[in-house]
C-alpha cells in the first residue's frame, strides 16, 4: 500500500516510527523513517514500513510518502489509505490529509481528532497550493474549506464540497 499524507503539526522521526508502529501493527524495529534531505544509503530498505517526510509549508507543515508492505499487515491492521490515516490520526492526534479519487485535484479527505472525544472525524477538504516563486522555494498550501469544523484548520470555511468520492471514503467515520 502506498500512502500519500499532509499532516497539520510536525512530529519528530520517532513520534513518526512509533505512530506508524501503532497503526499497522508491527513493531518499531519493523519501521524504517527517514527525511527527504538524509542520505537514503542507510535506509533499511526491508522494513515493513518505509516512510520518508518532507517540509512543507502552510497549513500543513509535513508531508509523508509511506509504503506499507503486504506481508506486514497484521490481523485488525489498516488494508487502504483511508484507514491508515485514521489510525495515524486517532494515534498521533494531528489532522491528516490524505488524496481523494475525484476529479478535483484540490480535494482531499481530511481525518482529524474530534474535538473532546476519542473519535477520529473524516471529513472533505478543499487544499490549495500557492505558485512557488522558485524552483528552490516550495509552495505553500491553504486549507481553505471543510466539509466538518475541525480544530486544526480554524480559519477554513465550513461549507459542502460536492459529491464526495466514495471509492477512496473509509466505510466507517469514527475510530
């Protein structure tokens, strides 16, 4: 499985290793993470997991490009990009935003702590990317509206976001 994630706070390598030990059930040893910027010669390129985190800027302040591989996937452990990103969520507490199958490329599926409670809630996001003013300069990236308030994104309006694409929805909203 290969996960796409924008997340809301910066974690450090390890609050990474471990919530992603956490999600997919395997131990932390199984989990190989590491920044875009590090030198990929030392990666243990037989982990289960593999992650590799970038900064970004905006809204959201990391990217995370994660590959789970099919023989780690533990009994209960997430099968898709939906779930996974529930757990890391309810694990992590920080909003994930993660691609959604539409045709709008501004869409993305947001799951987020709820507020008070140890729910996760799942929700549309509209993210914008701004045009970078260089190649050496990365965009910075606007959640501008939700479907669902969440305390991540105080500022993005709070309004419908059309047809929701179901093929990449979690079939179950809360965790």
């Amino acid at each position: 499985m290969l996960c796409n994630f924008l997340i809301s706070q910066r974690l450090e390598p390890s609050e990474l290793v471990a919530a992603l030990a956490y999600a997919t059930g395997v131990r932390p040893g199984q989990v190989d993470v590491c920044a875009e910027v590090d030198s990929q010669d030392a990666r243990d390129w037989e982990a289960f997991v593999l992650c590799t985190h970038h900064r970004v800027r905006g809204d959201v302040v990391m990217s995370l490009d994660i590959q789970v591989q099919p023989a780690s996937a533990a009994y209960g452990a997430p099968e898709t990009e939906a779930e996974l990103a529930v757990a890391f969520a309810a694990r992590t507490g920080v909003a994930v935003l993660y691609p959604d199958a539409g045709v709008d490329p501004e869409t993305y599926w947001l799951a987020a702590p709820a507020g008070g409670s140890p729910d996760t809630v799942v929700t549309r996001a509209r993210l914008a990317a701004s045009d970078a003013a260089s190649a050496d300069e990365r965009p910075v990236y606007t959640v501008s509206a939700v479907e669902r308030a969440v305390a991540a994104f105080p500022g993005a309006e709070v309004r419908p976001l059309g047809e929701p694409a179901v093929l990449n929805a979690p079939s179950d909203t809360t965790q």
